[in-house]
C-alpha cells in the first residue's frame, strides 16, 4: 500500500526528466488502488465478503451477482476522496458505478474511476522554470455477474486504464511518452453460508500488461491482487444489527531480476477488517483497524452513514469514512452517495 508516496511518485514520474530519469515506482495505475465505498473504508477497508451494490464491481464481481435481489434492484454509487492531506490540496480520487439486473439471475454494471493529481511545476536540471502541467488517470469498466445457485455468486470484469502523467515537451528522454495506457481482467466468487449467517469472498484484480511510457524493460506492472474476505452477522434484531468483517489483500507482482514478475509479494500484504452498528438499517456506526506495514500504516479507521429510505420513501444513503495515510500524516476522507431505484 504504497498510497501516498506512489502519488507524489507518479505524478511527477515522467516530469523528472527535467531532474533525472524516470524512477522505479512500483506498480501503476494506482487510481486502482484506492478502496471504493465509504461504507468498507470505514470498516478497516475491508468489503471482499460483504459488498453486494455497485462497488461490488471494485471489491469482488461475485457479490455484485446479489445486487438483483434487492427490495430495488438498480443501483447508482458516487465516491469522492481526497487522497494527499496534508501534502497537496488538489489531488482527488472519484468514482461512479451503476448496476442493473440482466436477466433472471445476472446483473450488469459499469463505472467509472478518475484520479486528479492535480498541477505540478516543471523544471529542468538547473532548476529553470518550465511551466506547469496537469496530470491524471482514468479507467472505464463494465462487470457481469451471475448467482450459480441461490447462495453462490461468480463475476468477471474488464477496464481499460489511461494515464496522463506530464506533457511531452517537459520530457528529458524524447523517446518516451507523457501517457500510457493498459487493460485488466477481474475474477471474483461470492458464497454465502447460511447456517453460520455469514459470507466468504475470492477476488483477483487488474491482470493485465504493464503500463509503457518510456521503454518496455521500465513498464511499471498493473496493480494486480488477490484478496479473500469474510463477512458476518454477529447480533440482528428487529431494530438493531451488528456485523463484522476482515479482509487479507497480497500483491500479485514482485520486482525480482530487475524487472517486474507475477508472484505472491507477502512483503506487501495488507490486513483490514472492522465492525458496523446499525439503528432500524437506516443509522450507521462503523470502526475498523488497517495493517499495511510496507505503507507504514496501521491505524484505526472510522466513520458513519445515514439511509433516508425509512424516512423520505426514496433509498438514498450517504455514508463518511475517514482512513489513515502513513504514519504522521492526517487522515483522509471519503464521501459516498447511493441511490438504489
């Protein structure tokens, strides 16, 4: 989870040819990185197991196969993040995903993920300046899920993933490009256990090719993951719920014989999990706790949600999250809105 230096990083990755080379910087794409629904931030940033909305097509296809079956089966969920608190003002993360049912047991989602990096200041070896250029990534996405049977859920996804990290003309290496572009494949089973009123979630995210700005033997590998989760239901009554989740997330990319490879990167491995109150399902407490060692963070997450539905007839939900940087620097926030129709 190399979130806040990998920002910096890649936002300034191609413009260092007005300093240097281009640096190593791990994986790419890293506006696939970011975890979606302020629901699952809250709780530890963990939703593998539990999520069963649009964000599904994020956490893991398998749970979006259950979004049909919903008192309203159409789903649209709108996340905005900021991701740098206390290093730049005007980076930003944003998603928006909807999901409809297709067919008897399917259902059928897109969404979009765009990360602002704000503007950056361009300078040459000596120091002169340049100007100033922008900086951003983007990937489009569509999922399609199906339940097997009534207690097992399977999903695949595909995006495609474009980045615009500086402009050409503030590049040292004229061979390279100031923007690159790849695609990924998800894969994901959802199974409920009803005897034990919980849920399991396999996810594998992003396999795809590596991203190329400068040269083939530099491309940085896509974001490429594997995460299992479990999701329960430890007390539910007429009024009040209480459940609790955890997820285990390794990298599937290592650096090994200077140049990246598929592999399992237990050194990267990240733990998450949490718990969520509710009042009447329409009051919201969640707190979790988030292990990533190689980011250097471990630290508590917290957050809360309202859902109108109980009081206005229309199933809008707003939920807040706040989840921590590395270590000394201030949390970060994010906002998710949903409507289900």
């Amino acid at each position: 989870m190399k979130r806040i230096s990998m920002v910096a990083v890649l936002a300034l990755m191609l413009a260092v040819g007005m300093t240097g080379d281009v640096l190593a910087s791990g994986a790419g794409a890293i506006n696939l990185v970011f975890p979606v629904g302020a629901r699952y931030n809250a709780m530890g940033e963990a939703g593998t197991a539990l999520s069963q909305d649009a964000t599904a097509m994020w956490w893991n296809p398998g749970g979006f196969a259950f979004m049909p079956l919903r008192q309203r089966p159409h789903d649209l969920q709108i996340m905005q993040s900021s991701l740098a608190e206390g290093l730049a003002n005007d980076i930003g993360l944003y998603w928006v995903g909807y999901g409809t049912p297709m067919g008897q047991t399917g259902a059928f989602g897109v969404y979009l993920n765009y990360l602002d990096m704000g503007t950056q200041q361009a300078t040459d070896e000596d120091q002169t300046d340049k100007g100033t250029f922008s900086s951003y990534e983007w990937a489009f996405g569509a999922t399609y899920a199906v339940r097997l049977t009534s207690t097992i859920g399977v999903g695949i996804g595909a995006k495609y993933f474009r980045d615009k990290l500086a402009d050409s003309q503030f590049l040292q290496d004229t061979t390279g490009s100031g923007s690159g572009d790849s695609f990924g494949v998800d894969f994901g089973i959802h199974m409920k256990v009803p005897s034990l009123r919980s849920n399991l979630g396999l996810a594998v995210a992003n396999l795809g090719p590596g991203i190329q700005h400068v040269n083939a033997a530099q491309n940085d590998p896509m974001p490429r993951k594997m995460t299992v989760g479990l999701a329960t239901s430890l007390y539910h009554s007429e009024y009040m719920g209480l459940l609790a989740v955890a997820d285990y997330l390794v990298p599937l990319y290592k650096y090994k014989d200077d140049k990246w490879g598929t592999g399992f990167a237990t050194e990267e491995e990240e733990y998450g999990g949490g718990v969520e109150w509710n009042y009447l399902r329409s009051l919201f407490v969640r707190i979790g706790y988030k292990s990533a060692d190689f980011g250097d963070i471990n630290d508590s997450t917290y957050g809360f949600g309202v859902d109108l539905n109980r009081w206005v007839g229309q199933a809008i939900t707003f939920d807040y999250a706040s989840v921590p940087q590395a270590k000394g620097l201030p949390t970060v926030k994010r906002l998710s809105f949903a409507y289900r129709f």
